[in-house]
C-alpha cells in the first residue's frame, strides 16, 4: 500500500494537471470550512489507519486533542475551532509519526485536498524526487498557515503560483 501511494504522489508531482489522481479516497481527503472536528478526525485516522488520536471537548467549548499520551489544547473561537489551526495542532501531535500536506492543486475550490501520511513516505518522496519539488506540489501545514480563511487576491496569487511551477511539466 505505501508504495502505491508514493507512485501516485509521483505521478502528482510529475503531472501537469493531476485533479483525477486527487480522487482516491484512501490518499487524499477533501475539507471545507465547515469540516466539522470529528469528521476531520475520522478521515485522518481512517486514511492512516490508525486509531489513537483522541478529542476532549472542554468546560469553555475549546478541545483538547490527544495522540500518544501527548496533548494540545484549542480554543474555541466565535463557536467555531479555526480549521487552520486545527490542522497545525494535528500535524504537531503527530509528528515525527505522520504528517498533513495541503496540495497546493486544490487551491481556489471549494474543497481543499489534504494527504496525511506517514512522516517516512514524504520523506521518502522528497528524497526520490527532491524536497524542493515536493514543497512546490504539497504545501506543510503548519501554525500559522493560512488555507481556509484566504481572499480572493491571495489565493489567487497562490495559485498562479503553483500554475507556473506546473507550466514547466
């Protein structure tokens, strides 16, 4: 199985538009801005297939995330955990374990693709293709990321971004 999704991040990377390679359902899940928590977390656990990443919802309508017995805490803003953050406070927990990508495909649509892996295959990926090349494909989700709560202008500027490094394929 980890072969077959190295090879098809490959072709991702090598390909000038890669959006049919983006509906496999056991790569790659699709989020909004009205993801709700525990949907998230399902996805990633199911796509991982791991079972260990566990959510408290706290007194102040914050969460407490938990994986391997190490925990982060968010807090709840205007009723709503901010879905950036909530990628980033993943992704930290997780590491070195597994790790959250954006591709960088998906930006301007509805839905943005995320692929979380084990932390080995994308550096295996990065080590068969480059580190500089995976970052132009996939972006690392990170605090301080900003994917779901972007305007017009920065999203396109990102995508015409990523359309040239495209352009070169």
């Amino acid at each position: 199985m980890p072969l077959n999704k190295l090879q098809k991040l490959e072709l991702l990377v090598k390909s000038v538009d890669g959006r049919s390679l983006m509906d496999d359902s056991k790569l790659v899940m699709w989020l909004n801005e009205h993801s709700a928590v525990d949907e998230i977390i399902f996805k990633i656990e199911e796509l991982l297939e791991m079972c260990c990443l566990e959510k408290e919802t706290l007194e102040d309508n914050g969460i407490r995330l938990i994986y391997n017995q190490k925990p982060i805490q968010l807090a709840n803003s205007n009723g709503e955990i901010d879905l950036d953050k909530l990628l980033a406070a993943i992704n930290e927990l997780m590491h070195p374990d597994f790790e959250i990508r954006f591709w960088k495909g998906s930006y301007g649509m509805k839905d943005l693709a995320f692929i979380p892996l084990a932390k080995e295959l994308w550096d295996a990926l990065e080590e068969h293709l480059s580190t500089s090349l995976v970052n132009e494909e996939f972006r690392k989700v990170e605090f301080g990321t900003k994917l779901f709560y972007l305007d017009a202008v920065s999203t396109q500027k990102y995508l015409d971004e990523y359309l040239k490094f495209k352009s070169l394929f």
